[in-house]
C-alpha cells in the first residue's frame, strides 16, 4: 500500500507508529478527520499477520469512525488504534500489562489531545485505567460511561427494528437472527434479541462465548463456517469486518444484513449493490453500532456523564436509519451511499463555518 496515496485520497491526517522495547508495545495510532472535533476512536488489539494489514486496518477503522460521528450529530472527528498482539498474553502479567498501558497513554498524551481513545477488540476498561494514569485522553472509564459494548449493541437493536420496520412492516419478534460473534457486542445483542422474542442462532471461535449465549438465551450453536448458509432473515456479523464478500453472498438467504462490525462489505460498491441486486437490505454498519460511541461521548459533556440523554441520543439511531433506508429507495442510491452523503454534507457544513472570524 502507497499510504500517503492512499492518505490523499481519502482526506487522512496522520498517521502515527509506536514502540516501546521494554513492554513490547507496537501500536498505530490513526486520525482521519478533525473538523467536528478531536478524533475519537477505541484502540484495538489483534494478532495481526503483517504491520501492512495493521497499517490497512486502522486506516479503514479511523475513515469509519468519522462517517460514525458525524451521522450521530458529535463534535467529535474520527480516529483509531490498533496494537499488534494478543490481548490474553498481555494480561497474564499484572506488573507489564499496567506498563504496557501507561506507556501507550504516554503516547496518546503526546497528540496533545488531538485523539481520544477507548475500549475496542481486546480491550477492558481497566486497560482504560492505566491508559488514563498518563493521559485524560480517554473515555469509556468505570463510574462515568463504563463498557461501551452494551450500548453499541442497543444501537444494532435498534437498527435492527428499523429495517423489520422497513422490510416486514413489523418488529424483530418471531424473526430468526444469525449472529456471527458472540463477544461482548454480541452477547448484549443476543441479551436485546432473547428479550425482545427473537430466535437467535449464534457462532464465534471461540467455543465457551457460543456456550454462554446457548445456555443463557436459548440459542442454536452453528459452526463459523455455516453460518453464512443459515435459514434466518437477518444476518448479524458482530466480529471483525468483510464477511460480506464473494465467497458468503452466494450463500445468504437473509433479508437484512445489520450488525455490529466495521466495515461489514469487503468492496462496498460491489458489495453493496450485490446485496440490494438480491433483494437484501443492509444496515450502515458505521450508523448501527453509533452507539458506544454515542454513550462514551457523553464524558465529555458539561457536567459530566449523563446516562439518560446517551439513551435519547442512541434511540434516534432508530429514526436515521429509517430516513437512510426510504431516501435509498426512492433515489435508488446505495444505503451506504446515502449514509455517507449525509455525513459528508455535515461535515463540510461544519468545515465552512471555520470561515467565520470570532
């Protein structure tokens, strides 16, 4: 990858590495946009394969981000991190785990507030913790928004009742979902479907997450390999990106695609008028799991957390996807189009008004 090409093309601001040879650190940090606001984003850990896949996954995540902030109406831009490694190694040792955050939130400090993070894949709030030991700039930290995984699935929900709205002129109830992922997202989202009389079929990897959500909601375990081919209306990818692809669209009998992933199509020209050709209709992935980001951002605000006006913010979540959903049909515009228009239409909205001497 040419990355100041790539940078150019899709209006980046910087890119940033970071290594710390006593605890093993290796993250990038990413900013896309700033013109709303710092950039905010949640910092991810993976075993990646190569720094090219990890320098190609934080730029797509932090592009993502301010698409996200900007449809959820936040002063806020967007950005990313990602650290190569595994998350279960760092944390068998307490004593290198608490230096291995405070090293990293040196270096978030050292942005001078131009990036805020919090908690993503393979991060905890107590992770957050030790970040916020050197840097204020970071959210998602217990006794203010805590875990924004809960709220990121009420998001999905809530999408997710949108597109039955729009589809099925009903609710979720009585539907079929097949979650793919049933980590923390996923679990809160299985939690939302069980109580809300939808029938869940759930995969993951990892063997003991399916057994949690089985055991506790009553739902159908599927091997990750068949979940794609499963009858259900609504398919929800609640793990890592592009699992609407080539290979898994031939297999798709669902109606609706609305998850809690990033970056849901591979190709989203392709993809997404792949999925529509078939008569599917997808969720915005960046607008469906606004949600923990809705909530974290709320720290910020004067006076402190509020819990109650995240959940006013994230229940519009609900009414923007419908307007995204009915503005594709009638234009015959792609519903990623559509949402992608409006966020760019508010952020140079915003980015003229710098204009306006004070």
């Amino acid at each position: 990858m040419n990355k100041f090409k790539y940078m150019e093309d899709f209006g980046y601001e910087q890119l940033c590495y970071f290594h710390d040879k006593y605890t093993g650190l290796k993250a990038i940090i990413c900013i896309h946009n700033t013109v709303l606001g710092p950039a905010l984003g949640g910092t991810r850990i993976w075993n990646y394969s190569s720094e090219e896949d990890a320098a190609e996954d934080v730029l797509r995540l932090a592009r993502g981000m301010t698409y996200k902030s900007a449809l959820a109406g936040l002063a806020l831009g967007g950005g990313k991190a990602v650290i190569i490694g595994d998350a279960a190694e760092i944390r068998k040792n307490p004593t290198n785990r608490e230096a291995f955050w405070r090293a990293f939130g040196r270096y978030i400090n050292g942005l001078s507030g131009r990036y805020i993070t919090a908690e993503d894949v393979g991060t905890s709030t107590q992770d957050m913790v030790y970040v916020h030991m050197e840097t204020s700039h970071v959210v998602g930290l217990p006794g203010r928004s805590g875990d924004p995984s809960p709220y990121t699935a009420l998001g999905v929900f809530k999408s997710m009742q949108a597109c039955c709205e729009h589809v099925y002129k009903d609710t979720v109830a009585g539907k079929t979902v097949a979650v793919q992922g049933a980590g923390n997202v996923g679990y809160y989202l299985c939690k939302l479907l069980n109580d809300n009389g939808a029938k869940i079929l759930v995969t993951d990897i990892k063997k003991d997450l399916v057994s949690r959500v089985v055991e506790e909601f009553g739902a159908t375990a599927v091997d990750p390999a068949d979940i794609y081919s499963q009858k259900a209306e609504i398919y929800a990818p609640c793990a890592l990106g592009a699992t609407v692809n080539d290979d898994t669209l031939p297999q798709f009998g669902f109606k609706i695609v609305c998850g809690g992933a990033n970056n849901i199509l591979k190709d989203p020209p392709v993809h997404g008028k792949a999925l529509r050709d078939r008569g599917i209709a997808y969720a915005p992935d960046y607008l469906a799991n606004a949600g923990g980001v809705i909530n974290v951002s709320y720290e910020r605000a004067e006076g402190g957390y509020n819990e109650e006006a995240a959940l006013r913010d994230i229940d519009r979540i609900h009414y923007r996807m419908l307007d995204i959903l009915r503005i594709s049909e009638e234009t015959g515009k792609l519903t990623y189009e559509t949402a992608d228009a409006m966020a760019e239409a508010r952020i140079e909205a915003v980015r003229n008004t710098r204009a306006i001497m004070a």
